[in-house]
C-alpha cells in the first residue's frame, strides 16, 4: 500500500471513529431522555462508556486482528498525550488551577491505573484474569462515582456526565435519535478497522514496529476529543474543570479499554502480547508523566506557563525519540 493512501485510511478512520463516538453518545443520552431514565445511570454508562469508544473499539480491534502493539500504543500513547499535550497545550495560555473538587481522588486513580498497567504487563502479556480484573476496577470506580454522585458531591466531572439537560446538540425525534445510535455504531466499527489496516500497512512499509504507528498517529487521533474539550474549556477560561476530564480519560484507558482489549484477545484464543519495546521508554513515560501530575495535583500547584511549556516540550521529545527508534537512529 502506497504511503499516501495508509495515510488517507488512517485519517479517514480517525474521523469515523470521533464523529461515531459523539453521534453514539448523543444518541444514546437523547433516548434515555426519551424513556427519563435516571441522569446517574446514563452518565456513568452511556456517557462515561461512549467517550472512551474511539480507544475501546481501536484496541479491540486490533486486539483481534493479531496487532497487539497497535493496541496497547494506543492506550498507553493516549495517556501520555493526555498529560503531556492536552494538558500542557492550555497550561501555555493561562495557568490550570487543580483544586477543583474530586481532581485529587481522581489523580490518584490515574497513578494507580499507569502503576496497574505497567504490573500486569510486567510478564510480557496480558492474561484473561487480568483483563477481567482490569474492567472490573473500572466498574469499581463507576460504582464509586456513583455513591459520591448520589451525596450530592460537587465534583464537576460526576456533574458533568449527569447533567443531560445541559447537552448541546441532542436528536429530539425517536427516528432522529435511532439514526445516531446507528450510524455511531457502524461508524465506530468502520473507522476502527481503517485505522488498524491502515496502521499495519504502514507499519510493513516503513519498516517499524506497529506499536510506534500506535503510540504516535492513532493515539493522537482519539485523544483528540479531549484536546477538543480542553482548548474549549481554555477558551471559556474554565481549564481547570477540564483536569476532571483528562484524568477520567487516562483511567478509563487503562481500566475499560484495556481491561476490554485483555479479554478480547482471550476470547480469540490467546493472551494479549505485550511488546519488549514498551519497557525501554513508553510505560516509564506514562508512568514518569503520571507521578508528575498527580504530585502537583496532591501538592494543590497549579500547573503553570513554565510547566505547560515543559510538559509540550516532554511531549514533542518523545515523539522525536520514537521517530528517531523507527528510523534507526
């Protein structure tokens, strides 16, 4: 396959995949509407579920289709982003305060969900135990978002996934509603397999190791709704809602799309792989970006100017490193 058209493919399922993900999640929020099911139970199911489908279905897919690297970059390369990009991106704008309520809960999490990954995958593989242990963590933290929600907490990120009312954009006509729910669930599946043909074949023809197509331009891709929902709140000079955000991202990652992906790659007959590649740089890079978020979350620092600059600039040289690894230098 010629360079521009796995280029195109990726591009093309990038774009399936978060027009997908949002026109599911609408959907989904507008008939629970329909039927007034309880805003608590659509947040943290549809909604909490539906915003990390563009990584879930990528990692199953690959999963399934014998690409195990491009699944876990993809996870592994998404939190990393997460911390270093779409956090440090705003931060350059205006300093990211990080007292808002339940962001330290959260940053906690987060570490514990990089130091989980990094334990489970420490024998090169990825077991069905472990899978199921991952996704049932993530129904842990659901049921404890869950209890927090229903003491009236003012942690921002369990409003924000409750608060139906409050969502722009959403189909109004059960025909209109059906039509989302569709196409975000032929979309997702679509882009998902565009994006790991795509990555495969780029992968053979430059001659790297699938994982670094997965870390790098199918991880940025569906981290992108999350810089989307950063730089808006930047914008509305409300970043520092948006910390709740990125977090919540990074442990859905690891809990449910890698607990997912575990047990996808379980049910097709074998454990899931783990590439040596990840223990020379990328889990101590997710780990390393990890510990120093959640220390200056615990630590009430707001993440500043200098520290946005820093962490784009982290960012940018693990780019420029993995580059330099796929091209031999």
């Amino acid at each position: 396959m010629a360079a521009p058209a796995y280029i195109a493919l990726i591009l093309v399922g990038i774009i399936f995949l978060l027009f997908g993900g949002d026109l599911l999640v609408r959907g989904g929020a507008a008939l629970a509407r329909l039927w007034r099911l309880p805003p608590l139970l659509v947040g943290l199911t549809i909604i909490a579920f539906g915003t990390s489908a563009p990584e879930l279905v990528v990692s199953i897919q690959s999963a399934l289709s014998g690409a195990p690297g491009l699944a876990l970059g993809n996870i592994v390369g998404s939190n990393i982003a997460n911390f270093l990009l779409i956090l440090g991106l705003p931060a350059m704008f205006g300093a990211i305060a990080t007292t808002t309520p339940g962001v330290r809960r959260n940053a906690i999490f987060a570490l514990g969900s990089a130091i989980i990954m990094i334990a489970f995958s420490w024998d090169r593989s990825i077991s069905a135990a472990e899978g199921y242990i991952l996704f049932g963590l993530i129904i842990a933290y659901i049921a404890l978002l869950a209890f927090l929600a229903r003491g009236k907490t003012d942690d921002p990120s369990i409003a924000e996934l409750t608060d139906l009312e409050h969502m722009d954009g959403l189909p109004k006509s059960l025909p209109t509603i059906l039509g989302s729910l569709l196409i975000g669930l032929v979309g997702l599946p679509i882009g998902a397999q565009m994006i790991v043909a795509g990555g495969t074949a780029a992968a053979a023809d430059l001659g790297v190791d699938e994982a670094i197509i997965g870390l790098t331009a199918v991880a940025f891709g569906t981290s992108l709704p999350e810089l989307a929902t950063v730089v808006m709140a930047s914008v509305r000079r409300q970043a520092d809602l948006a910390i709740g955000n990125v977090l919540g991202s990074n442990i859905f990652n690891v809990f449910a799309v890698g607990g997912a992906t575990g047990i996808a790659a379980s049910l097709a007959g074998s454990e899931l792989p783990v590439p040596e590649a990840f223990f020379g740089l990328d889990f101590w890079v997710m780990l390393g970006a990890s510990v120093v978020i959640a220390g200056i979350i615990l630590a009430k620092q707001p993440i500043s100017r200098l520290l946005g600059a820093l962490l784009c600039a982290g960012y940018i040289g693990y780019i420029v490193v993995l580059a330099r690894a796929a091209l031999g230098g």
